[in-house]
C-alpha cells in the first residue's frame, strides 16, 4: 500500500467553540439552516452538539467553551475529514509507514483510535500545529475489521 492510495472525501465537520450550544443552534438555523442532528444529541451532555445540512454533507460541532481566551485559534478548533469505515482503516495501515503525531508530540498508532459509540475518529497534528481528525460514520464496519 503506498501513501498516495489514501484520500479523504469530504470535510466532515469543522468544531466551533460557543457559550450555549442550544443559542448558537437557533443562530445557526435560522441564518444558515443548519439543524441538531437527532441521533448524535445526547453527545452533547459532555461534548458537542452536532448540526447539519438537509443532505448531512456538511457538519458543525458545537462545543461549550468560550470563542476566545487562552486558544490559539478563536474561529476554528479541529478540521475533520470524512472517511467510509475502509478509508478509516486504509488510514490506520498508513501509520506503520507514515509518521503523523498527535497534539502531544507522541507518534500516532491504532491505539489512538476513539470509540464514539456511532463514530471512530483519530486525532492527530500537522507539522504546523493545526489539529485534523478523520472520521467514519461506518461505525459497525470498523468495528468487526478493526
């Protein structure tokens, strides 16, 4: 496997810091129509509240947080890309030859791989700093093949 295989489809969602989620959704509704994806809102008790396009194409997180203070970036926290779960595990076999690290310096493996209960997901840096994430919806496929 060569590392030109692997490509992301699409940018999943992009995390957005904001004092109250459920305010920032209405904002979001009404001037973009974005809407609460039912499904993934008991994420919310201790992580973001996710909105979407119609066609689920396009993806906000919402987290609790203010929009400034001690982050380096006020408007975006994490860029992440959607995968399909064989994507999600091409990008895993990747690691072995491709050295990428997480935000804290360490060498990014399988084991970094975060159970969402309906998402994987693994975070990791560029060289720059900046924090990306890619991520599969193909909850059980992962799964079964991980």
């Amino acid at each position: 496997m060569t590392p030109s295989t692997f490509q992301v489809q699409q940018i999943d969602h992009v995390e957005l810091f904001v004092p109250d989620q459920y305010e920032a959704a209405k904002w979001y509704a009404e001037v973009l129509g974005l809407h609460i994806i039912p499904e993934f809102e008991f994420w919310a008790s201790n992580g973001p509240l996710m909105l979407t396009t119609a066609s689920h194409g396009t993806k906000l997180a919402l987290f609790q947080g203010e929009p400034k203070g001690s982050r380096p970036t006020a408007g975006h926290h994490r860029v992440a890309f959607a995968v399909a779960g064989p994507g999600f595990l091409q990008f895993l076999a990747r690691l072995d030859e491709v050295v990428v690290y997480n935000q804290h310096n360490k060498r990014l493996t399988r084991q970094h791989v975060v159970d969402h209960d309906l998402a994987w997901s693994i975070y990791f840096c560029d060289p720059y700093g900046h924090l990306y994430e890619i991520t599969t919806y193909d909850y059980d496929f992962v799964r079964r093949n991980i």
